[in-house]
C-alpha cells in the first residue's frame, strides 16, 4: 500500500510541467470555454472584414453604377459586428483574467497547505523571504500565463491559418510569397526563446534574493540599530540589489532584440506585398482592390506571429515561476503519518526513549554530528523529570524528538508503549504541550492567541485558563482588554507577560504530558516565582518535562537527570544527587557562588 503510494506520488512528478499545469484548468473549465468561445468568436470577425470588404468593393462600390442602400446594409452589418466583438473583448479581459486569478488562487492555497505540512527541518533550512516569493511573485507570471496563455494560442492559430486560408483564395501567389517569411520569424523567435527562459529564471532568482534579504533585515531591523550597523545592512542588500538589476538587464537586451526583430518582418512584409502586387498589378494580372484587402491583411497574419511571440515571453517566465512552485510542492515532508497510524487516545503519560541516537541534517542533507547517542530514558505517568545540563548538551533536542518535531535515527520512542512513529501526528502532538523561552504571538488579539491552544475554546474556558496562568489581570488592564491586538510578535508584551500567554494556551489544550523547556529562563526572579506557581498548577497529574537553566526551579522534580555531550551522566532527586557529588553537585556549587558573587 505505501510502496503504491510512493510510485504514485513519484509518477506524479515525473508528469511534465504543462500537463501538472492544465490540470490547474479542471475545475475552472465553464469559464474557460466561454473565454476561448468569444476569443474565436474575435478572430472570425477578424478574418471576416477583409472578405467582407473586398465583397463591397467588388460588388458595390461602382461610380456609373451606385448600389446604395445594399452597401448600407451591409456595413450597418459589420457595425453589429463590431459591437459584438467589443463586447466578447470585454469578456474576453473580464472573465480571462478571473480565470487566471482562480487558477492563481488553487496554486496558492496547495502551496500554503503544503508548506503547513512541511516540518522543522525544512524551516531549519529555507529563507521566510524566498518562500515569500514562491507565493505571491512566481504565482503572479503564472497566473498571466494561464489566462493569456490558451486564449493567445488559440485566437493566433486561428487567425493564422483563416487568414492565409482566405489570402490562398483570393490571390495565391501573394499568399505563398507571404508564407515564405514565416519560418525565418520563427527561427528568430525560437532562437530568443530559450535566451529568453533563462534570462527571465535569473530575475525571478534575483526577486527572491531581494525578498529574502528584506525579510531578514526587517526582522533584524532592532539589532542592526542597537549596533548602529544600518549601514552594513544597505550595503549587504545592493548586492542583491545589484544582481537583480544585471540579471533584469540581461533579460530586456533579449527583449530588445526580440521586439525590434518581430517589428522588422513585418515592416518587410508590408514591403513585399507592395512589391510583388505592384508587380502584378502592372502585368495587368491583378487589380487594385486585391491589393488593399492583402494590405488589410497583413496584419491578421502578423499579429498572430506577435502574439506568439509575446506569448513565448510570457511562457518562459510563467513556467520558470511554476517550476518553482512545483519544486516546493514536490518537497515532501520528511515527517509523515504512517499508512496504518493509529490515533493515540486516552494517553496516561507513560513515556520511554529506548536507545535513542540522533543527529540534524545538515545543508546538503548528510547527518554528521551526532547531538544523541544511545541515550535511554524512562518517565513514568505523572511524573516530573527535570533536564540539566550545559548548553548544547541536546535537552531541546530530546524534547523535539517527542512530539516528532524531529525523527529519531536510531532506537525509539514510545508514550504508553506506543511508538510514536506508530501513531499519528495529530494525535500525538494533541497530547503533549511544550511551553518554550521564546513565546510566538500572532498578529491578532490576546484574546485569539490564547484560543490558539484549542480553536473550539469557548470565551469562558480562555478566562479561566487566563486566570491560571495568573494573566488574567494584566489582560484586563490593558487598552481593550481581551481585544487588545498584540503585535507581530507580541511587542507591546513583557517577556513574562508573553510567557504567560503561553501558558494559558496550555491549559486550555490541556495535555497529559508536559514540556517546559527553559520557559522561565529569560524571566527575572519576582516574575519567576509567580509564573513558577502557574507551573505547578500546570503539571498537577500531567508528565512533566522540565529543562531549566537555574537549578532552583528543578530542586522539586522527582527526578533530575544531567544532560552533557556524553549524553545522561547523572540520575536521581535532587538531594541525592548532591550526595553523590557528581556533575550536578558541581553545578550546583557554581550556580550557588555564582548568585553569592552577584
Ligand atoms: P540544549 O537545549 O541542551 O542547549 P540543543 O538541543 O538546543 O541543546 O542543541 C544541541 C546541539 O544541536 C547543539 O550543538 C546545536 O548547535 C545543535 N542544533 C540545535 N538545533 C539545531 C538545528 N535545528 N539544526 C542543526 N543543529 C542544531
Ligand atoms: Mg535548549
């Protein structure tokens, strides 16, 4: 079943770029045809008016012989026409363009729901900016190209061939003369084509560099001026910048080239018509009137060829756009529910790491240093175990391996003798809670972030989770209370008021088991204690893993057990371990003279 799965999803990917983008089409299809109906509808009138004329040349336009009012009809007739076809050019860029922006709008909403699926390690190692650009840039090309993409090939074959059909019946010398010209445009097109492809993916490269650079410098923009380095940053963001411009250069010299040569065969092809007509008209074996309808045209036959042209443009930059796009929606997401994943229920918090190895990925993918290795752990339900250790020892790692933020490379993990990689992700990240240092705020209200823990909460349960997590007072003297926005990332909010927020939205989700990863680090000691009464709070009855960084916090866990590069070299309640005299005793003794220095 899962071998099946991953052929399909492989099959799937080796479809080529235009079939995966038709497919886009499918469920826009009524739009789509009324477009395409009034784009052929266009191009009948097109080719009609010259037929048309010639008609009233011939027929009526007679200086001994005048044939008023049928010549009246008759172009009373093409008024009608002409009305029609304005309004099929309304429709046309009316509904075409809504086309396009449907079509824009399904891409972007599989990108985004891909991009949720995608897991840390993807975030370790992608640019905010970049994908930015994947969104709304790349999409922006492919959108023009799926909406003047089909219309400008259909309405230009059409128009192509009607026309020279209707030339080769009225004077086919100068239909075939005419036809001689076109396969030297297209090889002149066909050569700047592929020119065009690659100068156009250089500036959508260009674009995601600038965006990225920008997104990196804005949310930098308090560090940058705290070491007054503003600078630095503008001379770092020319660079990409500069790149930008030499790459956008390199594409309007291709552009260049391109308009001035399609503009060259036609002016030629008005020539050679006049030429050769004059010709044949002056043998005596052409008149006057075949002359002014071939005139007329030219242009119904070196349009299309325009329009191709322009539609080569539009298909190189709006492929090089979805490949992009297909590019991210191919990356698939490392983590993934099993076939047979079952859901996780009633979790007493029974938690064991059986040998567990672990290393992160690096750029290229290979994994290297390993942070963990052969580390076993046993947490009984209910139980709180406090992690210490030196920074870097890989105690948040240990804790992102649980809810699998992270796959573990070697051993397991179980929650109540399940493996977890047996069970689904939602059922198991439903069940564990992680308060960190640093605390997330949507640009929304406080009332709406505290909703975050669970998206059903009614207003009463978020008042009393605020009331445990001891926020409530503080929301209810701010401006709007509950409603009151809080910004980006929550900048109007002390470290310990953020915090506090995250701890709401725990109750709230209200899990079995419980991380608090140095979630009081940043917080000074007053604001500590109360925050620390919250916790205790929290962890009543749940598994509880704590990691901090001031031992004073943990000295109440059941169990404490010490962290290094060497993986867990101490275990035991804190008074235990003093005895001991180990590691953590000598922790201990430097934090201790540490706070009596200071
Ligand atoms: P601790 O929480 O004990 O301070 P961490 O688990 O955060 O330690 O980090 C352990 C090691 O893993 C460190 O050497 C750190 O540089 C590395 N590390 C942490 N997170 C990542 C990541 N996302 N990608 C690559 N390496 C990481
Ligand atoms: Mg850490």
């Amino acid at each position: 079943m899962g071998e099946i799965n991953k052929m399909s999803k492989r099959t799937n990917k080796k479809q080529s770029g235009i079939v995966r983008f038709a497919r886009y089409y499918k469920p826009h299809m009524g739009l789509f045809m009324t477009d395409m109906s009034c784009a052929l509808f266009m191009s009948i009138v097109d080719i009609s008016y010259p037929l048309i004329s010639r008609y009233a040349l011939n027929n009526y336009l007679n200086v001994s012989m005048p044939n008023y009012t049928p010549f009246f009809m008759l172009m009373g007739a093409c008024v009608l026409l002409y009305i029609l076809r304005t309004v099929a050019t309304y429709t046309v860029t009316y509904l075409g363009h809504t086309l396009g922006v449907s079509i824009e709008a399904d891409m972007r909403r599989d990108v985004f729901a891909h991009l949720q699926k995608l897991g840390f390690s993807f975030y370790d190692k992608s640019r905010t900016g970049k994908l930015l650009s994947r969104c709304t840039n790349d999409l922006f090309d492919v959108t023009e190209l799926a909406h003047h993409g089909p219309e400008d090939v259909f309405i230009s074959i059409v128009t192509f061939i009607g026309a020279f059909v209707a030339m080769l019946f009225i004077e086919w010398r100068l239909a075939m003369l005419l036809i001689f010209t076109v396969p030297l445009m297209l090889l002149f097109v066909m050569k700047l084509r592929t020119h065009m492809s690659r100068t156009s993916r250089k500036v959508k490269e260009g674009v995601a560099i600038i965006n990225a650079d920008i997104e990196s410098s804005i949310s930098g923009a308090r560090v940058a001026k705290a070491f007054t380095n503003e600078s630095y940053e503008i001379e770092k963001f020319e660079k990409g910048n500069s790149i930008f411009i030499r790459s956008k250069r390199a594409y309007y010299k291709t552009m260049g080239m391109f308009h001035a040569g399609m503009e060259f065969f036609t002016s030629i092809m008005n020539v050679l018509v006049l030429m050769f007509s004059g010709l044949l008209i002056m043998k005596g074996k052409m008149d006057n009137t075949t002359l002014i309808v071939f005139l007329l045209y030219i242009s119904s036959f070196t349009n299309p060829i325009r329009k191709l042209a322009a539609f080569s443009e539009q298909y190189a930059m709006g492929m090089a756009g979805f490949k992009r796009f297909t590019e991210l929606l191919d990356t698939e997401p490392d983590i993934m529910d099993a076939d047979n994943a079952e859901t996780l229920s009633d979790v007493k918090g029974n938690i064991e790491f059986k040998d567990v190895s672990f290393a992160y990925e690096t750029v290229d993918g290979e994994k290297i240093k390993k942070v963990l290795e052969h580390l076993d752990l046993k947490i009984t339900a209910g139980e709180t175990v406090a992690l210490v250790g030196p920074s870097g020892g890989g105690k948040t790692t240990l804790c992102h391996l649980l809810p699998r933020f992270y796959e573990v490379l070697d051993g397991s993990i179980t929650v109540d003798g399940h493996d977890i990689r047996d069970v689904t992700l939602a059922s198991l990240r439903k069940n564990i809670g992680i308060v960190q240092q640093d605390v997330f705020l949507f640009a929304a209200s406080i009332k709406d972030n505290i909703r975050y823990g669970n998206i059903d909460a009614t207003d009463e349960e978020i008042f009393r989770a605020a009331v445990a997590a001891e926020i409530h007072d503080d929301i209810m003297r701010m401006p709007d209370g509950y409603d009151t926005i809080v910004g980006e990332r929550g900048i109007t909010l002390s470290g310990g008021q953020k915090q506090r927020v995250s701890i709401a939205r725990i109750f709230l989700k209200n899990p079995p088991i419980l991380i608090l990863d140095e979630a009081t680090s940043a917080l000074d000691s007053a604001t500590e204690a109360r925050i620390t009464a919250a916790f205790e709070r929290l962890s009543k009855g749940r598994t509880t893993l704590v990691i901090a960084h001031r031992l004073s916090t943990v000295r109440n866990a059941d169990r404490i057990a010490v962290i290094d590069d060497r993986g867990i070299v101490e275990m035991g309640s804190h008074d235990e371990l003093l005895q001991r005299g180990g590691e953590y005793k000598k922790l201990h003794d430097a934090q201790n003279s540490f706070y009596l220095i200071k």
